[in-house]
C-alpha cells in the first residue's frame, strides 16, 4: 500500500511539474511575441540597433584581422584557429545578451525606480520576468556572425562537421551562455543593497574580451581568475580548443558544465536571498 501511495505521489508531482513548465513556456512565448510586436512597430529603431550591434562585431573581427597581419601566429594559434575561438564565444555572447537587458537595468528601473513591487506582486518566479520581460533581438547577429567566422574558419581548418561535434557544439554553446548569464546575475543581485543606477556590470563586461583570444598568451595569475573567477576564458577557450581537436594542457572542458551548474546555483541563491531582504521604495 506504501509503494503505491508513493507512486501515485510521484506521479502527482511529475504531472504538476509538467503543468508548472507548460506555463512558464506559453508566459515564455507570450512575452517574446509581445515584444516583437513592440520592436517591429518601431522598425527603423530596430534595424539602427542592429546596424550598431553587427558594426560592433565586425569591429572586434577587424582587429583580430589587424592583429594578425602583424604576427601569422598568436601563442601558437593561427588565424583560422583564432577566427574559430571568435566565433565560439560571440554564440554563446549572443544567447546570453538575448535575454540580459534587464540585468543591466535591474538597479535603475526596478529597485530606484519600484518597478520590482510589481513583479514580486505576480504569481510568477520574479527571476523568470526579469530575464524574460524584454529581448535584444539585435543580439541575434552575433550568434549567426559567430556561426559564420566558425563555419568559414572550420573549413579552413578541415573540421569536419559530424553530428556528435554539432551536439558538443550546442552543449558547450549552452553550458557557456548560462556562465555568461551566472555571472552578470550575481553582479545584478547587488542592486538589493547598493543604490547605484549604474551598477558594478562595466568594468567585468569588458573582461568578457580576453576570453576571446587563446589563454595562454596570459600570465598563469590572469588564466587562473579566467578560469576559475570569473570564468569568460574557461567558456570560450577550452570548448573551442576541444572543438577543433588541439591537445591543451591542463584540460579543463570536463569542468565546463560543473562550473555551469555551480555558477548558477550560486547565482540563484543570491538572487533568492536579495528578494527575501527587498525593501520596497514606497513609491
């Protein structure tokens, strides 16, 4: 009688899960849809943003090209093998800045200026709003520039492009966005006590760039922190090297989804026990 009333328990729970997740994808759905309206209603401003967005990008290109000019090869890589790590970690970059604008305006619009009363008041995981209320769609030129530099340099490189390198593409590529969207979570979290319109995101959005060149051209002290601390240059690095099928020493790709995992239940946490000590502004 136990087991079957253990079973039916499971079950129960499974079914309501189930339920809990069919939701959130159609609330999912329903913002998305929402905001493309929204954003193709003001078409020029769309396509203005994505202009500046991809002029960005083929910036960042232009100067790995320049770079290469003057030496042919960078601590060992060449520049199909460099273009290939560009191009890995502007996809997994874009994922993540599809779905990050709130993050850079948390303190600003929802704690100064109360927006995040309204939020906590809904039925709905105050974190799945935040991230899930708006988009940058403009974002999505990078992901298809970052395929590009990895298709053009792939084959360059004679990569061959099976099923199983393709799957270890996406996991990687996953695995990396939520290191991303961990890290920038945490920094967010701050905002529950510390007033400040701007916030800390600035100067470690502008470490995301050494993540994007080969880490052994960096001292053992800054590979430790990329790996380790703030981890952009594990993300990048050793999918793209393990991709592309280079021997590297010390190899850490196994560690990639641990850090994942732990970075975002470390994030979570954070984010949980800010919500608990919220004080709303009054207004």
């Amino acid at each position: 009688m136990n087991m079957q009333s253990q079973s039916l328990r499971k079950k129960s729970r499974l079914a309501s899960a189930g339920r809990t997740l069919q939701s959130h994808v159609l609330l999912l759905s329903n913002y998305f849809l929402q905001y493309a309206k929204v954003q193709f209603g003001y078409r020029a401003d769309f396509f203005i943003s994505l202009a500046t967005s991809f002029a960005a990008t083929i910036f960042g290109l232009a100067f790995v090209l320049i770079l290469f000019r003057k030496a042919p090869q960078l601590a060992g890589w060449s520049l199909p093998e460099e273009l290939f790590l560009y191009g890995f970690t502007l996809v997994p970059y874009g994922v993540f800045n599809v779905v990050s604008a709130n993050l850079y305006n948390f303190g600003n619009d929802y704690i100064i200026e109360g927006k995040f009363d309204r939020v906590l008041l809904r039925p709905v995981s105050s974190l799945f709003q935040i991230l899930f209320e708006t988009f940058r769609l403009d974002a999505l030129q990078g992901i298809a520039t970052g395929l590009f530099c990895m298709g053009w340099a792939g084959h360059r490189l004679h990569v061959a492009w099976t099923w199983e390198r393709l799957a270890m593409l996406a996991f990687f590529a996953l695995c990396a966005s939520i290191i991303y969207l961990s890290i920038f979570l945490m920094l967010t979290t701050v905002s529950f006590w510390f007033d400040d319109r701007v916030g800390i995101h600035p100067p470690i959005w502008n470490v995301i760039a050494f993540g994007r060149y080969p880490l052994t051209i960096y001292s053992g002290a800054v590979q430790f922190v990329l790996c380790w601390i703030i981890p952009f240059g594990l993300a990048s690095f050793y999918p793209s090297a393990r991709l592309l099928g280079r021997a590297v020493t010390p190899e850490y790709a196994p560690f990639i989804p641990v850090v994942a995992i732990g970075f975002l239940a470390l994030a979570i946490t954070l984010w949980n026990f800010g919500t608990l000590h919220y004080s709303s502004t009054g207004s």
